[in-house]
C-alpha cells in the first residue's frame, strides 16, 4: 500500500499545486508588481511558488548538452542510442570531431535518481573523450513481461555495453555500480574477453562496506533483508506501463537522503523563498536548478535493491572472496590489462574513505604502475564527480590516467 498512498496523495495534491504556480504566476504578471506598490506581494508570489514546487517527478530530465567546446571550437553534441534493452539505453553523446577519441563507458548509479545526475560528470569529460552512459530506465515504465533485473543483470549490461563499445574503451563507475563494474571487469578478465576495458575508474563506492561504516551502511545492517522486503518494497499502480511490479519507490529513497541532511535540505528551501522575494533571480534559478534534479526520482526493480544491499551491505561478498555471477566465482586477482583508479572524497558521508580503495588490494595482479588513488580533500559523496573540485583536481588524474592506459 505504500505505493497506492503515495500516488493517492499526488493526486489530491496536484491541483493544489498547479493552482499554486499559476496564482504566482498572475501575481508577478500583475501591474501591482510591476509597479512595485504593493510590498507583500513579492513575498505572496514566492510562499505560492513554494507550494508549486513541493511535487515530485517521475521522468528523466533532459541531459541538454547540446554544445561542447572541443580544441578552442563549439561542436554540436547529438545523443546517439547504441544498444537498448528493457531496463536501459547505452547512450552516446556524439560530437563532429575529427580524429578518435578514448572512449569511455560512464557507468550511472542506479540508486533513486535519473542518470541526468552526471549531466555536469559527462560535460566535463566530453571535450576530451568519446562519452557513452548507462541511461538507466525508470522500473515502473518496464513492462511486468520484461522480466527481472537482478544484481547479476546490472553486471550483464556492463558487460554487454562494453561489447557493444568494442575494444580498447575505458570505464568510469559513480558510486553504487562500482561493485558491479569490478565485478563485470572480473568476470570479463577471467574469460579473457576481448572487449576488457583498457582502464577502470572506481569513484566513491562501496567496495568494502566494512571500513568507516556510515548512516547509510548502519542502516543496511541494522535490519534482516526481510524486512527490507516488508517495508519498502512496493507494488507499481496499475496506471503504469510497469503495472504490477515490485519495486523500491524513487520516493523512498529520496526521503532517506533528504533525512541525512535535513537541516541542510530545509535551509536551502528557506533560502529559495528569500532569493524569491527580493528577486535574487541568480541565486533562485541555481537553487531550482538543483532541486529539479534532486526531485526527479525513479524506481528501482527490487530484485536488484534487495540483492544489492545484500550481498554488498550485509554479507560483503565481494571484500570476502565470496561473490557469484551467472553461477561462477569473480575473480578481481583476474584482472591484469585493465589500469585501475580509485577516488574517495574526505567529507563522503555515504560512502566512507577506506571504502572504495578496498579495490586496489582485491586487484592484486594489476602492476603497480597501473593502479592510482585518490582522496579528494573537501569533497562529500557528489562533489567527488561533480561541480569545482571534480572539474580542477579530480578529472585532469583521470584524464591522465585514460592517457596514459590509451
């Protein structure tokens, strides 16, 4: 019922808010406003834009990079669909550029939010590489005859991704599919496959849960996988095309990240309605940005976020030796041509440092030359692959190091 609930109180709500945005909508249309004698009514349009805004969304935003600037020029960016299947797209975004670039795989969490999340990830690293993303599908548009996306489905797509790239490409893992891009590595060298990316760039990801446990990881402990299953696995509402369903609600997630920082999250809500009223338009219009894209969830298939908290949060297969794919034992000592790079952010409160450079020791075979880590001084869980020091510190290391593994 959880699901029902939720979209029964959308329901009521959206006129409420559509009302709301139209009524700021007229009152900053008005000739009060522009006039400029009516004082309140700044402060009026902007408590009702708040109440516009309180919904959430449940489609993917566009990624809107439509231009890059490549070698001192502008070039047209155009998304090309490489491969697809039920659960998502291998997403290219192409440039007229002369010459070949590296080619690199980024690898999206699939984690409550939309891909769009590496919009400012992907704009970064266009204007050197040959960018191509795990455009991720909202569960609840997946017809129920599509099947089950499980762990081992996620580590499937890696693999078939790859192979549709070719050889020689390179991946980027962002947070949670890091386990299974290391996994899909794995099992890629174990089977000598010739499409084994060239080098693997694993960035704030839960490798080993065990080390510096945060709220998040506390959480996945603290209760049995079947209560997991009892409380926060939902059926999809039969006006879906995903009708029937289970799966983890976008919403749910989302309200567990808002209650790690509320404070922060309730601040910057104050904060909007102020650069509202005194028409701060550049502060408002970065505030909204922000939070469009924070509000705009999608669900994940249960069968992945149950196997997922699992055999990562609860058991740590993977640090132990003890994880499977398809039946077989992964094998990360297997991997030798791939170059490695691992980076934790220092003030990561999801994934903590220790986490992810866990990887470095599972790769053993990997030459010491091949293998970089970094800890990103400053930097929480997003800023490691967004925003300034992702931009000035953290890619020029990993556009070295895809340089140097070309």
């Amino acid at each position: 019922m959880i699901y029902q609930t939720y979209q029964a109180y959308t329901d009521v709500m959206a006129p409420v808010r559509t009302m709301a945005g139209l009524t700021a909508s007229m009152m900053r249309q008005s000739f009060w406003w522009a006039a400029g004698t009516l004082p309140w009514l700044d402060s009026a349009a902007a408590g009702f834009e708040m109440v516009a805004r309180t919904g959430l969304t449940h489609e993917c935003p566009p990624y809107g990079i439509d231009r890059v600037r490549v070698d001192g020029r502008d070039v047209a960016v155009s998304e090309d669909v490489v491969d697809r299947t039920p659960f998502g797209t291998l997403l290219r975004f192409r440039k007229d550029v002369a010459g070949d670039q590296p080619r690199v795989l980024l690898v999206a969490p699939m984690s409550g939010h939309f891909p769009t999340l590496l919009r400012g990830t992907v704009r970064t690293m266009l204007p050197d590489h040959d960018v191509y993303l795990t455009d991720w599908h909202n569960a609840r548009d997946v017809p129920l005859a599509a099947g089950r996306f499980g762990f081992d489905d996620y580590v499937a797509h890696v693999i078939r991704f790859l192979e549709a790239m070719g050889p020689e490409a390179h991946v980027v893992a962002v947070c949670q599919p890091c386990v299974a891009v290391l996994a899909a590595v794995s099992v890629m060298a174990q089977g000598r496959h010739r499409a084994q990316p060239r080098s693997m760039t694993l960035m704030a990801g839960p490798i080993d849960a065990r080390v510096n446990p945060t709220k998040v990881n506390e959480l996945a402990t603290s209760h049995s996988i079947g209560w997991f299953e009892r409380h926060l696995i939902a059926t999809v509402p039969l006006r879906y095309r995903g009708a029937m369903r289970r799966v983890y609600p976008g919403f749910l997630q989302l309200a567990a990240f808002m209650s790690m920082n509320l404070d922060r999250h309730v601040k910057a809500h104050v904060d909007l309605h102020g650069y509202l009223a005194s028409g701060d338009h550049d502060r408002a219009r970065a505030t909204r940005t922000f939070y469009d894209e924070y509000c705009a969830v999608t669900d994940l298939p249960a069968e992945f976020y149950l196997e997922t908290v699992e055999r990562v949060f609860q058991q740590h297969l993977l640090p132990l030796g003890r994880l499977e794919w398809r039946g077989g034992r992964v094998e990360p000592r297997a991997i030798r041509r791939t170059a490695l790079f691992t980076v934790e952010g220092e003030k990561d409160d999801i994934c903590a440092v220790g986490q992810t450079v866990a990887a470095q020791d599972l790769c053993s075979s990997v030459r010491p030359t091949m293998r970089r880590h970094h800890v990103q001084t400053g930097a929480g869980h997003y800023g490691v692959f967004n925003g300034a020091r992702w931009r000035s510190e953290i890619y020029p290391k990993l556009r070295s190091l895809i340089q140097a593994s070309a």
